[in-house]
C-alpha cells in the first residue's frame, strides 16, 4: 500500500546522535576520575570517548566511522529515524533467511499528479542485532505537464530524506551521494567503513527522462547489499487506516 504523503523538511539532529555524544562525554570523565586523571584500558572505548579519557583531541575519520558502525548496530535507532520521516516501519524481524524492516511507500502530492514522487524503505541484515544494508527508493514519475514551481519542491524530497536519516546519527550526506539523487545519476563510493551506493534507472510507464527509479543504499563494508524493495502502486491508504487495521508492509514486499 501507498499512503500520501506531504514533503517535509528535514529536521536537526535530535536525541538519537546526542545520546551517542552525551554518553562519551560521561563515560570518559569518569574514566579520567577513577584514574585520577589518567587514561586507563581505552580499547573497548570509542574514538570520542578515547579521546576524553586520554586528553587529546579525537580523530575525525575514527569518529565518523564510530558513529557508520553504532548506526548499522542499532536497529531500533534506523527503525525510529525512517518513521520520524513517516515511513511506518514495522519490527526488524526475521524473513527467511534474513532479518528485515520494512517502510510503508509514501507519494507526493498524491496519486496520478502529473509529476509524483513514491517514496520507500528498507533495511535488512543477517543477525538480530545489526544491519547490514539500508535501503531508500525514490520513483519519480511525470504523467503530463508539470508547473515547474511544484517540480523543483518535489524534487528536493530525496536529498531532505536522507540528510534527516543521516543527521540522527550525526553523519552528513557526502556531496557525491547529494549529487547522484539531485542530478540524478548512478554513483558508488566508500565512506569510513560504509559502502554508499546511488543507481538510477527508468521508471516503467514514465516519460522517457523526466522519469527516475532511483535507489540509494548504506551498506557494511563487506556485507550485502539488500535488494531494493517495490512500492505497490495499486493503492493509496492514510496511516490512520494502516493501523487500524494492524496490516505490516512486510506483506507488502
């Protein structure tokens, strides 16, 4: 099912990077208080709160990789970021062989707009506890003339997605992955441990160029890459509805 969908701006960073921050802060002054200000066993620590309890200045390229790593290791933490941007995910749960959570698409402005874009997510991974790849698809379709103000706001949704995702763990948006969604083009690159991925293809029934299915995906260097899930276009239903019903999109998939 499809549910409509208003865009929206994305958001500051909110409790779930600050947590991960707060939480070195602490740790690692009560580190440096037990040692009587001396750095004890740092080795299970991360970079930011090594870097309290040994009084230097942290590493940017460990940090970013701390934080690549903290968000593939909380599930909890994806699931709660693609909903506040609206996705109703259900539970990361298993699905065969594999653990899976998955979005609810979402269109904008509304179904059969002469331009619209449909919006999903999708993460999967091998073991309960992490993620291996994360998943956003976004099809834009043009269906008719399109008043160009309404076509430059609805194509700023992907890139106000993924930097609200991304910025709840206190990661900013490469400008090559902004670069592929905007443009849109197919573009591939590792970001300190994460394998980042755009690919852009045509969406079956668009018009020729104006027509994108593009599929974004965060990947643990080495693990797989999950598929891309497909929004089921058949229908459109409001959230309310959705739960009322008790329906999950892992049906759906």
């Amino acid at each position: 099912m499809i549910r409509v969908f208003p865009p929206r701006a994305a958001g500051a960073p909110d409790a779930i990077g600050g947590v991960v921050l707060r939480v070195g802060v602490m740790a690692g002054a009560a580190l440096l208080a037990g040692c009587g200000g001396q750095a004890g066993d740092t080795s299970t620590l991360n970079e930011e709160m090594a870097a309290i309890a040994e009084q230097r200045p942290p590493v940017p390229a460990k940090v970013f990789a701390d934080r690549w790593r903290q968000m593939f290791a909380n599930p909890q933490a994806v699931i709660a970021a693609a909903n506040d941007l609206g996705f109703l995910v259900d539970a990361y749960a298993k699905a065969g062989d594999v653990y899976r959570a998955d979005g609810t698409a979402q269109v904008a402005p509304r179904p059969g707009a002469p331009i619209s874009i449909v919006s999903d997510f999708a993460a999967t991974g091998r073991d309960a506890k992490q993620i291996d790849s994360i998943v956003f698809v976004f099809d834009i379709t043009r269906q008719g003339q399109v008043d160009e103000r309404a076509e430059r706001e609805l194509l700023k949704i992907p890139r106000r997605f993924l930097r609200g995702f991304l910025q709840r763990f206190q990661l900013n948006p490469d400008d090559r992955l902004i670069a592929g969604v905007v443009a849109p083009k197919s573009v591939a690159f590792e970001d300190h441990g994460a394998s980042i991925a755009v690919t852009d293809t045509p969406v079956p029934g668009g018009s020729g160029a104006g027509s994108h299915h593009i599929v974004v995906t965060f990947t643990r260097v080495g693990a797989p890459v999950a598929a891309a899930p497909t929004p089921d276009l058949d229908s459109a239903e409001a959230p309310a509805d959705k739960r009322a019903q008790g329906q999950t999109s892992s049906a759906r998939k």
